[in-house]
C-alpha cells in the first residue's frame, strides 16, 4: 500500500473498460505499444491481446515480480523493471497506453512529446485538472507554455472521462485519458523547431505586460500592430492569452522578417528552461515527501 501512495497510483478494476477503450483507440495487432505503470497487469494482460508486442515499465520491484510470474509464459511482453523517465525512447514506431502516476504527469508528456522520435499515438490516463494544462483552449481560457508546444506537432484532445468509482483506491480528484496524437504533417517544419521552442519560451519568460513589448526586442513593434489587425488579436493580450494560430502567425513573421542578431536573442531559451525543470525534478523525485497522504490530491 505504502509504495502505491509513493507512486500516485490509482488502479483501473474493469477490464471491459480497457476493452472499449482500446477498441476505439487506433491500436492493432502490428503495433508496438508502450505501458508506463504496468501495476497490477490489468491493461498489460488487454493491451497483449491487441498489439503485436508490449513493452511494460513498472518502478515497483514487488509489482514488478507479481507481473513477471504472471506473465512469465508471454513472449509477446517485454517487461522492464525502473523508472520509465530514465529510458531512451526507441527508434521505430510505436503507441502508447497507459494508466500513468499522476506525480510525474508532466514529465512524461514532455518526455514523449519532445522526443526525436515521439510515439505516433498515445492514450493516457490523467488528472483532469492536468490535462487542461496541457491541452489550453479551447479547455481552458488560456494556453500554456507547453499547450503551444505540443501543438505545433501533436492533435491533443480529451479520449475520456471517466468515474472515479472505475478506480482502485478511488481518487480524490476527476480523471480523464488524454489522447495525443501526432500529426501528418507538423505545423512548424522540422528545420524550425527548435527555434520555435526558442520563440515561445523566450516570449512566455519576458516579464513584460502584453505580447507587444514582451516581442519589442525580437520584432519590430509596427508589425506585430500590424499582424494585430489583419488576423484579429489584440496587442495587450498575454502570451498565454494568444491562441495557438496567432503564434504561428507571429513565428512567420520572426522567421521572415527578423534580423540574426534578433534571432539570437531567443536562441538557448528553451534549453536554459529545461535545465531548469530538469534540476527541480531530480529534486522532487529523490526528496522523501513526508505529505505522502495528499498525493492524490496533487496538481501536475
């Protein structure tokens, strides 16, 4: 019970449920599909039915031995014992499925959306309070940094709502399966995302009032009030206020109209940030967390 709390972990109990979920997810027989928490097996012992191979990470070594003695006969199954965040994502193409622990929500998500290679499709179970964070609008009145990212390359969306009776322990708060699904064709071509990322996060990081003098330094002010009126948002608007249409519109500009010695303004930003996130997450991931009681009410 004790390393359950640790591990935020909440337990689907009907496996019919997983079967109508999977049956209107986009996975099949060929696909490789990715579990993060396997727990009890629940979703292990489905998803090994549906796809062709399953690859199951579970942090606890007392799960970890229930689930290799369960399924010691499967040969389509691939389980592996650690932390999934301290695993190099695979080269090939895969999906995930996943009841994930909510402490570590958004690590996950950044971890798949930000790979090199991110999965072509994945189904995961979250807070719901969490999931408005990373989908922004139309779910929330605003966008998140990591909302704008995600987008440029990634359909995110709510799959399902679920009752909090479908889970054991009952959870303290709504939970939903996010859907996140890779685009065709991504909407920032591949040679530019990386000083997309730099973009936003420069832009999301200036203390400045509105995005007008929060852009003031990267592209001319005349421009961003004209861009304002052509494509209808207003120039006292946040950053996280825009929608994502009006970043791609902005992204353009900077792109088109700025100067190198403006581009390098905003070059690193993305990188300093992660280093940043990166530390604080060491930090909260080796602290022993002695308000272990309210990990089911935390906010990712």
């Amino acid at each position: 019970m004790r390393n359950r709390i640790k591990y935020s972990q909440n337990f689907l109990k009907d496996k019919r449920l997983i079967e109508s979920l999977l049956n209107k997810s986009s996975i099949k027989e060929t696909d490789i599909v990715y579990e993060i928490g396997a727990g009890q097996g629940i979703i292990t012992t489905e998803l090994i039915k549906r796809s062709g191979n399953v690859v199951a990470f579970e942090i606890d070594a007392n799960l970890f031995n229930k689930l290799s003695d369960r399924f010691k006969n499967k040969k389509l199954l691939e389980l592996r014992l650690g932390d999934f965040l301290d695993y190099t994502l695979p080269n090939q193409s895969y999906k995930v499925f996943s009841n994930i622990p909510f402490n570590i929500t958004s690590a996950i998500i950044k971890k798949l959306t930000q790979s090199p290679n991110p999965p072509e499709d994945a189904y995961l179970i979250v807070q719901q309070e969490a999931s408005s964070k990373f989908i922004g609008k139309p779910e929330e009145k605003v966008n998140s940094l990591l909302s704008i990212l995600i987008k440029s390359n990634f359909n995110i969306t709510i799959f399902h709502r679920f009752n909090r009776e479908d889970f054991f322990p009952k959870p303290n708060v709504d939970v939903v399966m996010l859907r996140i699904q890779k685009l065709d064709s991504p909407l920032i071509p591949i040679q530019y995302t990386h000083l997309f990322y730099d973009f936003v996060t420069y832009t999301f990081s200036q203390f400045k009032p509105n995005i007008l003098q929060g852009l003031s330094k990267v592209i001319d002010k005349n421009k961003v009030i004209e861009l304002a009126h052509k494509t209808h948002f207003l120039t006292t608007l946040k950053p996280s206020e825009l929608d994502f249409a009006h970043w791609l519109i902005l992204f353009d500009t900077f792109v088109k109209t700025s100067s190198i010695t403006q581009k390098r303004i905003v070059q690193g930003s993305f990188k300093r940030l992660q280093l940043q996130q990166t530390t604080l997450q060491k930090i909260n991931r080796t602290r022993n967390d002695r308000n272990w009681k309210n990990l089911g009410k935390q906010k990712n």
